[in-house]
C-alpha cells in the first residue's frame, strides 16, 4: 500500500505541488503541511494590495477548502515538523503525529533575514506572514514616521505602500544604491528618482549603529552620528532558506537545501524547491542560485510534483522577477550579472528595457521598466530568447521599429 507524497511546507510551491501531483495522474494519499492557520495564500500582495485596499483585507487563498476535498488533498495547518526520519520515510509533527512517505518534498521557503540590533525591540518588525501584513498595516497611518531598513524590493514595495496611505517614510541602506541584487543601475535610479519625488527619504552608503526603543517609537543611530526617530521601523534586508529540518535530517545544505537538475537532494526520495532551495541553472552554465521569487515557486512546485512521480525533467525555466511600485512595473527575465554588454531599447512614455548580452553575444537577460504592464510583452519575447540562448543582432535589439518577434522566428 502506497505511504503516499507529504510536502512540508504550504506555501505558493508547496500548494502547487500538491494540486499538480493530481494534475499529473498521481492517485495516492497526498499530504499538505503549514505552520500557518490558513488555507494557503498568495505572499506578494501582503507588501501591496493588503496594505493600500480600502476594504479590511483577506488573504488571497490559492485554493478553497472545496478545492482541497475535491483533489483529495489532506492539507494540515497550524502544524510543525519537528523531525524527518529518512530511514523509515516518516515525518513527525510537534504534536505527536507521525506521517508515512514514499516520496517527501521540502518546500519550507525562507524567513525575514534578522538584524541583532533590533532584536527585542517592540517597534521594529519584520514582513512574512498575512498576520504581519496586518499588523503593519495598522501603523501605516497619516503622518507616521515610518522607517524601512533595506533599499530591496519588499522594503521598496511597503515604502510606497506607506506614502499611498499618507505616512513618513525614510528608507536607510548600507549599500551605494537600492536594489543592488539583481537590478541594473540606470534602472534603480528611476525607483530611487519616483520615491524621492513621492517624499520618501533615501539614505543610502548609510549603516545602523544601535537601536533603542522609546516608550512610543524607536530611535536609530547611523553610521554618521545622526539619529532618526520612527512609530515603526520595518526591517527588510533579505531573507534566509529554511534549511533546519533538511539539516538535522542530514541532507546537504549551503545558502538553501542543495538540489540536482531535478530537484532531488542528496537521498534520491526527498525533494526540495523554491524559496528554499539552491539549484544549478542549466542555461547559466549550470550556476547554482537561490530564487526568491513568485513564479519559481510556482514553477518548481510543478516540477518537483511531476518528478516525485518519475518524471526526471530537469529545470530549464529562466529566472523572472517583478515588482510593482506606484504606478510602475519593473521586470527582470535571466540573471543581469552574467553579462558585459547592456544595450538599452526605448519604448516610449518613459518605458525601456535593458538587455544583457554576454562575450558571445548570447542574450542573458533583460530588465525592463515602465508604466503598468507597459514592458510585459516585451520582457516576455525576451524570455523566450534567452531560453533559446540566441545570439540577437545588437542594432536590432536597440531598433524599437523591430519587432522582438521577428528576431525571435529568427
């Protein structure tokens, strides 16, 4: 009798994997874990829509409860696993309960990146849950001196959450420029020029000396002697894999749970994806990388179920991230650093994208900007070439008469 497929962690990769076991013909038990009291939910609307909707906000469930009864999904929330015991394939939750595998996928995702100074500190937080996202809402009031430490995405996205719901904010980075990770300069710089021309303060080339709460606020030092008060200061400098269980249990580990093409781990039986996981990317060589990002997890959660049940499909997805700040969208398709050469297309009303070309001439990414969705098509065509690792004409990329469909037929 078949022990059945458990995925720990639910996750946008966990949920997916779980529905799309089904989608792939997979009839056995199927067994859903969350630490969180809700059915599973989207995670990029809690630093936007959550914060900004007139309306009292709900999660953004990825499923009903009709949905999970009717795939025969056993999703059990409000649950932790305390350990994975690999040599009898079981997984036992902290309240006693153990669960049979044939098959187990890790899809624990990552956490807020902690910074000591503000340990302790009842007005400095940290963005992760929906819980979180409410909590937070309610000190983005009008007028409230609002904090964010880290020029990220999450710290830029609730930066202007905050001004839209009219409080203060002060964004203070340590290093020269926001959105160092994977974000091209000349693109960050037009970020940086709509926050300031939306009254936030940039501090960059600034570190953080101590913290220190006061009855009502926060006080924080920085690294030129001055001293900034805040209501709430949102700490966003990153994240950090849930990797714990995957260590105890024995699997390896370094900067996430260490995956082959396939996503398996070092035992053949356990899986990994997502946020969680590092993985090699065939089309970079096989470099190894940690996403966190939306569609990855939506992505790998997909391949991971196909591949439980003996698919062996290896990752050749491209990297794809986004972020919508005001009324700009930004995109991102490859990874910018593997190239020496930008060239820059314009597409009018303030929108162009960058693509990055590497020593031979290969398309190796593409970062866009502008108004809305007004660089989705593009970044997409651009997507798909650099999947095909073409080798486009240079002048033609720059041409904004030239279509990227033509180059891609090409």
């Amino acid at each position: 009798m078949a022990k059945g497929m458990v995925i720990i962690g639910a996750g946008e990769c966990g949920a997916r994997a779980a529905f799309a076991l089904r989608e792939n013909g997979y009839e056995g038990p199927v067994t859903l874990i969350g630490t969180e009291k809700h059915l599973p939910y989207e995670r990029p609307p809690l630093s936007k829509e959550s914060m900004v909707s007139e309306d009292h906000p709900l999660p953004r469930t990825i499923a009903g409860e009709d949905q999970f009864s009717e795939k025969c999904i056993d999703f059990i929330g409000k649950s932790t696993v305390s350990a994975i015991n690999r040599s009898v394939k079981s997984v036992a939750l902290e309240d006693g309960r153990q669960i049979d595998y044939d098959r187990l996928l890790l899809a624990t995702g990552a956490v807020p990146r902690a910074l000591p100074l503000a340990a302790g500190s009842k007005h400095c937080v940290t963005l992760r849950s929906f819980e979180d996202a409410l909590a937070i809402r309610a000190r983005f009031q009008r007028d409230a001196q609002i904090i964010i430490v880290g020029g990220g995405f999450i710290g830029l996205e609730l930066a202007a959450s905050a001004r839209k719901r009219g409080a203060k904010v002060t964004i203070i980075e340590a290093q020269p420029r926001i959105m160092m990770r994977g974000v091209p300069e000349e693109i960050a710089q037009v970020i940086d020029t709509r926050h300031r021309n939306e009254g936030v303060a940039i501090r960059c080339n600034t570190g953080i000396v101590s913290i220190a709460d006061n009855a009502d606020n926060v006080s924080i030092t920085l690294s030129n002697g001055d001293v900034v008060a805040a209501d709430l200061a949102v700490i966003g400098i990153g994240a950090t894999p849930v990797t714990a269980l995957a260590e105890a249990a024995g699997l390896e580990t370094g900067n996430g749970i260490v995956v082959n093409d396939w996503l398996q781990t070092n035992d053949p039986d356990i899986f990994a994806a997502g946020d969680c996981c590092i993985f090699p990317l065939a089309i970079y060589g096989g470099r190894r990388v940690r996403l966190e990002a939306w569609r990855n997890a939506q992505e790998q959660g997909a391949l991971a179920a196909r591949n439980m049940i003996g698919s062996l499909e290896p990752h050749q997805a491209v990297p794809w991230f986004w972020s919508d700040q005001y009324d700009l969208g930004l995109q991102v398709a490859g990874l910018a650093d593997e190239g020496n050469q930008t060239i820059r297309r314009d597409l009018g009303d303030g929108a162009f994208i960058l693509f990055h070309l590497a020593d031979d001439g290969r398309l190796v990414a593409a970062s866009g900007i502008g108004p809305g969705n007004a660089v989705a098509k593009d970044i997409r065509l651009a997507e798909m070439l650099i999947a095909r690792t073409a080798r486009p004409d240079p002048i033609k990329l720059a041409a904004s008469d030239v279509k990227l469909k033509s180059l891609l037929a090409a």
